[in-house]
C-alpha cells in the first residue's frame, strides 16, 4: 500500500498546520472575572439608585413612610413657577457657560502654544483657578462683587462707572454667576486645547507657510479642523458640568434674589430641605432625562463630525 500526497500548485503559499481558531484561542475565563467587579461596583453604585429613583419619584416619601402617587410629582412639578424658571435657568447656564469655555479655551490654547515669553508661566495661571475649591471660589466672588463695598466695584468706580448689583440685581445674578463659572473652568478647556493643537504635525504649518498662507489662514483651515476632537471633548464636559451646575450657584446667590439664579439643582436641594422628598426626587429624574436626551445625541454627533473632519 502506497500512501498518497496531496501537491500545492504552483505559486500557491505553504500550507500550514491546522491552528485554533482566534475565537476558540480568546475564550477564556479571565476576562469575564475581570469584569464582574466593575460590573458590581456599575450596579450598586449607579443601576440600582437610578433605578429606585424613578420609583420614589412616584411616591410621596419620608424616612418611615412611602406612599404611590404616580405621576403626581412630575404635574406637580411643572406647575410650579419656579421649577420652571429653574428648568429655564438650568439651560441658560449650561449652554452659556459651555460656549465662553469653548471660545476662550481654543483662544487661550492657540495662544499659549505659540511662542510667546512666559509661555510656561502663562499656562500653569489660566489652569490655577482650576484647582481651586469650588465652594472657596463662590464664596471669594460674592465678596468681591459685593454692590456697595466690592472690590470689582470700587474698581469700576475709579474710572467713573457705576457698577451693578452684580449677585442682588434679578437681571444679572444669573450671568454673574456663570462668568464665574467660566473663570473658574476656562483652565481645563484650555489645556484640552492645548493638547490637541500640540499633537497636530508641524509639517502642515510648514507647508502653509511655504503657500504662503497667513496667520488666518492656518487658524481656520489647519488648527481649527485638527482640534475638533478637544472641541468635542470641551463640548461635552462644559455642557455636562453646566447643566448639573449647583455648589458654585449656592456658595454665591442661593438661587436668588428671589428665583432668579435658581436651576433645577439648587430647586431639588430646596425641595428636600422643605420635606418635599417625592417631587424633589422626580426634579432630579427630569434632570438626569434632559441631560441624557441633550449629551447622547450631541455625543453622537460630535462624533460623527470628528471622523468627518
């Protein structure tokens, strides 16, 4: 008996010995045990709150006692004057404080990657006010911007101008407190630009000044296009941290004067401090929906602007 062989044609590559297959080589255990952890803390930290959230704010709740009520609170709620002028204020702050961060971030970040003396100096002072207490922050601006005795007023004041109620006038409390906001967050944006306009390659400066392209035209067609990763990202963290904005709004105004400044977080905080701990609670499901319904598709967006780019 003669065993027979099997011949390649011509030019047809080695053939190799049987291998398993990727999928059969990457089941394993390890990665399933290295998720359950995370999976765990995701659960108890975030799923299961979030999920008895929406079941308290349904209830007429206390300590010792809860009571169904269905959607009782969420009527309650917008029926309520200044939870809606909170619901409003809420998106004055966020996309206000959001576009000055990303304005300022991308001017501040193309001007402390050019070559200017001081440069390193220049950049740890715009991200220093990051660093600071936020609660310290609110508390130092309410002193300075105090209408009788305030420095920014006294200040004002030498060159003849008579400077406003900043924190007690009922039309600019709100806008007070968001320029606040965004000296005190404009560092981070900043140095997320700062990043993205480092990482892109010198070579397409180069090839522009060879065109003899200005200063302008760099900005708008090299630096602008190539940082829109960092605009998405300051995008994304500024409208975030806006919309859910509330230790800096108490440590200044309180929400006033009156209802003025509130937004929906410091309206929930008042609301459990009166007891209101059902509508209160259906105040920050409606926030957490608007927040989600806003980021998820603006994400998405943003996104799918970046692999256009």
């Amino acid at each position: 008996m003669t065993a027979t062989a099997t011949t390649a044609p011509p030019g047809a590559p080695p053939s190799r010995p049987d291998r398993p297959s990727r999928r059969r080589r990457q089941k394993s255990s390890y990665p399933l045990w290295f998720y359950i952890p995370a999976a765990v803390i995701f659960t108890v930290l975030f799923l299961v709150p979030t999920i008895s959230s929406f079941y308290f704010s349904l209830t007429r709740w206390s300590i010792f006692n809860v009571q169904f009520i269905g959607f009782d609170n969420y009527i309650q709620f917008f029926r309520e004057p200044a939870l809606v002028q909170g619901f409003i204020n809420t998106f004055i702050f966020g996309f206000l404080t959001s576009a000055l961060k990303v304005v300022l971030g991308l001017l501040l970040g193309v001007l402390l990657t050019s070559t200017i003396i001081g440069r390193g100096y220049l950049r740890s002072v715009v991200f220093f006010p990051v660093l600071v207490s936020v609660i310290g922050v609110g508390f130092t601006f309410k002193v300075l911007m105090d209408p009788f005795d305030g420095a920014i007023n006294e200040a004002l004041a030498w060159f003849g101008i008579d400077g406003p109620g900043w924190l007690t006038d009922p039309s600019w409390a709100l806008f007070s407190v968001a320029l606040v906001d965004v000296w005190r967050g404009v560092g981070l944006a900043t140095l997320i630009y700062i990043a993205g306009i480092v990482g892109i390659p010198a070579e397409y400066y180069e090839a522009a000044r060879v065109d003899g392209a200005n200063a302008w035209y760099s900005f708008r067609h090299i630096t602008l296009p190539l940082s829109w990763p960092a605009t998405s990202t300051v995008i994304l963290l500024s409208l975030i941290g806006g919309l859910r904005s509330f230790d800096l709004i108490w440590a200044m105004t309180r929400g006033g004067p009156g209802f003025t400044s509130d937004v929906i977080a410091s309206v929930i905080y008042k609301q459990y401090q009166a007891g209101f701990y059902g509508l209160s609670t259906a105040g920050n499901v409606i926030l957490f929906l608007v927040v989600t319904a806003i980021v998820v598709p603006l994400a998405m967006w943003l996104r799918k602007r970046e692999v256009e780019q």
